[in-house]
C-alpha cells in the first residue's frame, strides 16, 4: 500500500534518530514515526526483524526513511542530508555546505567518543574525564567557531539543519550533566535561540517525545533537606554503589507546572532514572535496590525478597501512618492540637512494636542475617519518631526493637544519611518543633 505521507521507522527511543526528528520538526513535514521497540540485542524486536526480512534496510539497519514517491533511504546521517536539502537547510552554496557536512562530521566524532567512554568500566573515571577534560574542548571549540562567523548561526547567515543537531547535542548533553553551556556566553545564547523558536518549543514540549538515554545512567531524587521518605532511596544507592545525586529542589517546587509533569499528585520525593520517572518512596526504593550492585539487599533468594516486601507492606499499613502523625503532625504542629488522638497512635504503635519485638527475637536484622531494604524502609519509617516522640519509657517494653534501631544508626551508610541521629531523651510536645 502506498504511503500518505513519509515515514521514519526506528527503534522506540531517541538515538541515532532524533536529530533528524529535530529537523522535521523544524521544516514542519507531516511524517509517521514508527517505533518498532526498544533495542535489544540478545532479542531483538519483532518489527526490525521484519524489517530485515523484508529487503527494506539495504545495511540490516535503523533507521529507515520512506517517501510517498517510493524512494526510501537508510543511514541517519544520509537521512538527514537529505531532508535537509530538500528543504533548504544544507547552505545558501556548494561552501556553506562543505562547511555545514565537515561540523556534521565532527559531531558524529564527539557523539562517539561520549559513547566509546560510556562503555568503560570504570563507568565514574570514565564520566569525570567526559565532564571535566572532553567537554570544556568541545564547548569551547564551538564557542570559538560560532563567534567565528558571527551571524548568531554556525554556517553562512541563516538557520541551516546543523544548528539543529548541535542544538540537540547541546540539549542533551546538558541534560545529562555532561556539559555546562552556562559557562559560554555565545554558545549559551545560541541554545537558548534556537529552543526558542516555536517549533522547536513545541516539539520540546512533545508529551509523546521519547524519553533521555544517559550515557552514564543518572539517578535524581527530588526531595527537601533531610527527607526521610526519599533516605529510603539514599541508603538503598549508597549499598547498591549507585551514585544516587540530589536534584536542585526546594519546597514549593512542586506546585510548578515542570514538577507536575514528573509527579501530577505535586508531592515528593520522586526518582527520575535512565527508564522514566517513579514516586512513591518505597517503590522508588525497590526500583534503587534491584538495580544496585549489592543484589541480596532485596533477600538472598525469592523467599526472602518476598519477606523483604511483606515487612515494607507491613511497615507502611501498621507504622507509617500513626509514627507520621504523632511525630509531625503533632510534635511538628502540622495538625491541630489532640490529645485523644496522640494517645491513640501511642496505643497502636506499641501495638505493633509488640509485633516487631517478638520477630527480632533471636535476631539482628528483619530479614535473614544482613540489613536489607526491610531494615531501611522501616528505620526511616520510624526515624522521625524515634528522634522526637519515643521516650526511653515509651520503648522500654521493646527491648529487640530499640537494639535493632542501634545496630541500623551504627551503620556507616544510614549514618551517612543520618549524621545527627540520636535517640529522643523524653518526648517532645505539641508545635515544639514547629519553628525547626
């Protein structure tokens, strides 16, 4: 069947194909964009394979471009030469276009020595040569060449589709942490030009555009000083070796249109990671402890991994609720001042203390003989109240429960999250923490 209009067909990512999205969308083609799922080369999709079947890829590779007259093309570069040309963003002459290919050129270079350094081992090493040696090259020489021509664009007088691919670069790049644009001033004005033009605008604000691949995965949390809901994710990363980094947030960030987009409910913490976005603390830190190095922090087998989710569920239904209330609600003054209701969370917290107690019988830890996630969730589940609300009468009854909570704070890495720990003297009262 014929085609209606063109079609790019790729794998369901950005990739080798997004600059050539960038200049569609910048020449306002009306194409298809077909994603045949993401690549995977031990399976590889059912669409590519196809594909290939097919005779379509003249090479057995992605991307692959198709015109309504028939001719259909391969190779992203080749791709989007051509559409370039076609639509008047090669160059005003045959030097300007030289120009235009030797950038393209030089871009495909950097684009794979970034890539070639994000296959190394040492992955840290790796991205701090990237970030502090590589890229401050880079910017500079495309600093110097843009000032160079000094018409605001890279070549001749006016837009040509290679301001595009480094504009993307830049975005990308920049997003990533790999760069700092800020720090040149020509260069920095040209980014922002070009992310300003309306269709560049609108193809930014794409909700269906796919998502960021990092070269070197990067884990955000977004979270207020001392979250402890977010510490769940922080001391999960910090035994998994994963470089879990804090996102520029402060409170009231997350009314903001940008932040909704992340989390519609406007709350945090979230976790933005190389595979999307996930909130809810204790999902966010189930998600940090499967993908860490440090695998038996989820239980040394399927039996305890489900031990290790029944005790989270168990801390969340039981605990988390009355800790939260009397801790901040009360003690914090978030909710207004109830007796009853204070005496209420006391009677089921030790409820349910009676439960712990009885189960770290005999033992260190909730689960197996290690710390696992089990122990981190419910200490930062319990961390406000333990600081704050339970006297050393309240917790006498519980003997397991207040040397397990020791054993958790003497860890180097909870004490990394939590350096100012100590256990509450006396318990605090109503609104006495309030101006903290």
């Amino acid at each position: 069947m014929a085609l209606s209009k063109p079609r790019l067909t790729y794998f369901s990512s950005r990739g080798l194909t997004e600059p050539i999205r960038v200049v569609l969308a910048e020449t306002g083609i009306d194409y298809e964009d077909v994603g045949v799922g993401l690549y995977n080369p031990a399976n590889q999709p059912a669409g590519f394979l196809q594909l290939k079947e097919s005779g379509k890829l003249m090479y057995d590779q992605l991307p692959l471009w198709e015109e309504p007259n028939g001719f259909t093309l391969t190779q992203s570069s080749a791709i989007v030469r051509h559409i370039a040309r076609t639509h008047g963003l090669m160059g005003s002459n045959e030097r300007e276009q030289a120009i235009a290919e030797s950038l393209h050129e030089y871009m495909t270079d950097t684009r794979q020595a970034f890539s070639l350094a994000s296959r190394k081992e040492n992955k840290e090493e790796a991205k701090k040569s990237v970030v502090e040696v590589e890229a401050p090259k880079f910017l500079a020489r495309l600093d110097s060449l843009l000032k160079k021509n000094g018409s605001g664009f890279f070549v001749g007088s006016k837009l040509t589709y290679m301001d595009l691919i480094i504009w993307y670069f830049l975005e990308n790049w920049s997003d990533q942490g790999l760069i700092d644009v800020s720090k040149y001033e020509t260069l920095s004005k040209f980014k922002h030009a070009i992310e300003s033009r309306p269709v560049i605008a609108k193809y930014r604000a794409n909700p269906n555009r796919y998502p960021l691949q990092y070269l070197f995965p990067r884990y955000l949390v977004y979270t207020y000083e001392g979250g402890t809901n977010a510490a769940k994710s922080q001391i999960a990363a910090l035994y998994g070796g994963i470089n879990l980094e804090r996102a520029p947030f402060k409170w009231g960030d997350q009314k903001n249109p940008e932040f909704l987009k992340k989390n519609p409910n406007g709350e945090v913490p979230i976790l933005e990671t190389p595979d999307g976005i996930i909130y809810e603390s204790n999902a966010m830190a189930k998600y940090i402890a499967r993908k860490g190095q440090d695998k038996a922090l989820y239980g040394a087998n399927e039996y305890e991994a489900s031990i290790v989710d029944q005790w989270i569920e168990w801390s969340r239904s039981k605990l988390e609720k009355p800790v939260s209330s009397w801790s901040y609600g009360h003690i914090y003054g978030y909710s207004p001042n109830d007796p009853a209701k204070v005496a209420e969370y006391k009677t089921e917290i030790a409820k349910q203390f009676t439960v712990l107690n009885e189960h770290l019988q005999g033992k260190h830890w909730i689960v197996g003989n290690r710390v696992t996630l089990a122990d981190i969730v419910l200490f930062c589940n319990l961390h406000a109240g333990l600081m704050h609300a339970f006297a050393p009468e309240y917790l006498h009854p519980f003997p397991n429960v207040v040397a397990w909570a020791k054993r958790c704070i003497e860890q180097p890495h909870f004490k990394t999250m939590f350096p100012t720990f100590d256990f509450a003297t006396k318990e605090k009262g109503y609104g006495e923490l309030k101006d903290d």
